[in-house]
C-alpha cells in the first residue's frame, strides 16, 4: 500500500512538473533580435500544446545534446556540435525563461571551442514569445496601436514597393555592365596578342602581349591556379631567363626550368613553365597558337620542352 502511493505521489509530481512547463496552445507573436539588433516585424504562428519543448530537444544532427535541465525559472537545453574541423566544435545553449503560459523568452547563445584555447563566443539571438488566444477564425484581433501600426505601413507600401522593383532592375543593369565591360577589355587584350605587338627593348627582353598569368601548383591539373592576374599581367623573355607577374614581379633563369609546356582549351593557349625545386608553377595565356610558338622558339634549345612544345617549335 505504501509502495503504490509513493509511485502515485511521484507520477503527480512528474505531471505537475510537465504541465507547469507545458506551452499553452494558441496564435503566440514572436519577436527576434541578434546580438541585441531587432530582426524585423513581429512574426505570429499557431502553436499546439508543448510545441516550444519538443524545439528545445531538436538539433541538428551533427550535434550531441545534454538532458534538459529545469530550473525554478524555465528551461536550459545544451548541444555540443561538431564543425568539421580537427579540435573545433560550437557549443549552443538555449535558456527559456518564463511561465509558458502568457510571456516567455528563448534566448540561445553559441560559443567556437578550440583545442588549448579558451571558448570564443559567437553570437545571442533573443525570441519573445507572447500570447495572443485562440487560433480559431482569422486567429487574431488587432488592437488600436496594431491599426494604426497597419495603416503605416500601408502607406509606406508605395515606396516600398518602388525598391523592390528598381533594386533588381540596378542590379542585374549593374551586372550587365560590368559583363560587357570585361568582354570589351578580353577582345582588346586578345586583339593585341600577336606576334607584331611584342616589344623589345635595348637590352633585347621581348614582353610578350599576354591575355592572363597565373600561379599553379605542381601536381595539380594544369587549369587550376591559386592566383591570377588579368588586370596588369607581364610575361617577358630576357636574355638569361623569364620575368613575369602575377601577385609579384618574379624572374627565373633558363636553368632553373625543369619544363616547358603549351596546353589548349577555349579561348586559352597557356604556356606553362615548372622550375626546379619550386611547388608553384607559372602559365601565361597568350592567346593563339602563333604567339605561343614564337615563345617556344625564342628559348635556348637547353631548354627542357613536353612533346607538345617540341611539335611546336619544330613547326615554328
């Protein structure tokens, strides 16, 4: 007899405790704000009964979640979640404060965890729930202020709605512009590589009319660069060796190349130089066929060259 009343005094403690925790049913008006910043208009949502618990138990996948925790104020979920990263994982934490009956806040805060390193915190977001009744019928009354808040923004609709027509418009005229702009530029630059557009100074150093430079590395495929530079590109061949540019004016010797290739595809004839000892590789796009053999022919015959690039100094 004792026994099942202590196991009857317990589940009506439990009950108790569920219901003095359980989110009333009904149209509720949700506030948001990040990091103190308010995110927009009120957004209004009907919830059924507990609906606010079973969102604190849900995460995301990648994330292990602690018990909820019950406090004499509300509620606190935990979840470590993983980023990816060796050593690296967020930790978000969602704190309800209120009676779940009339106000309630839901605050979640998440913090970057790194191994050896002290926990930096990332960002706040703050919701405030507030209830409004019943969801039956259109599920909400508005006040005199929700009116006359309504009505504001009725009439601030015209010009809204001017932004949201013309932003568009601007953006994809500014996209066009800037499309043409740098087709017009690429067939000037390709117009002008041509073997009668090399210039050679005192020194004899022939600077090459290039389309684009760039950095590679070695092992990757030929079309992957790391770097480019088709504003203010340089390929010159010198006397001793090659100067160029693509972050950085660089200079390499004959003797430090360990191959010398010509690679197509469209719209790009690169020739691609590996030097010895070095990770990253250096291609300029010279723009036709022509060009690139007057390159490949103008190197001293020590010069290590692909079979691609002997054909075409033997045709050159």
């Amino acid at each position: 007899m004792r026994l099942r009343v202590g196991r009857l005094l317990v589940l009506l403690l439990v009950g108790i405790s569920e219901r003095g925790y359980a989110q009333r049913a009904g149209l509720w008006e949700e506030r948001f704000s990040v990091d103190g910043v308010s995110t927009g208009v009120p957004a209004r949502e009907c919830r059924v009964a507990n609906a606010q618990l079973d969102i604190l138990r849900a995460w995301p996948p990648n994330c292990v979640a602690k018990p909820l925790l019950r406090t004499s104020s509300g509620v606190i979920a935990e979840a470590q979640c993983s980023s990816g990263r060796a050593g690296t994982s967020l930790v978000l934490r969602r704190t309800l404060i209120g009676d779940l009956e009339r106000h309630f806040l839901v605050i979640t805060s998440s913090q970057i965890q790194r191994a050896s390193m002290v926990g930096q915190a990332a960002h706040r977001s703050v919701v405030a729930f507030h209830y409004l009744g019943s969801c039956t019928g259109s599920g909400s009354v508005l006040t005199v202020s929700e009116g006359a808040a309504r009505q504001a923004s009725s009439r601030e609709s015209l010009p809204i709605m001017l932004v949201r027509i013309m932003t568009p418009v601007l953006v994809l005229g500014s996209i066009a512009a800037v499309g043409w702009f740098f087709r017009r530029r690429w067939r000037e630059q390709r117009d002008r590589a041509t073997v009668a557009n090399i210039v050679t100074d005192a020194a004899g150093a022939a600077t090459i009319p290039v389309l684009v430079t760039y950095t590679g590395v070695r092992g990757l495929p030929w079309w992957y660069g790391i770097a480019m530079n088709n504003a203010k590109p340089l390929f010159a061949v010198e006397a001793d060796g090659i100067r160029f540019r693509v972050v950085r004016q660089q200079r390499r010797l004959f003797t430090d190349m360990q191959c010398v290739d010509v690679r197509q595809g469209k719209g790009t004839v690169n020739v691609d130089f590996t030097f010895h000892g070095s990770l990253f590789t250096f291609a300029a796009n010279v723009g036709t066929v022509a060009l690139a053999a007057h390159v490949i022919a103008s190197l001293p015959t020590g010069v290590p060259l692909s079979p691609r690039a002997q054909a075409l100094r033997a045709v050159a």
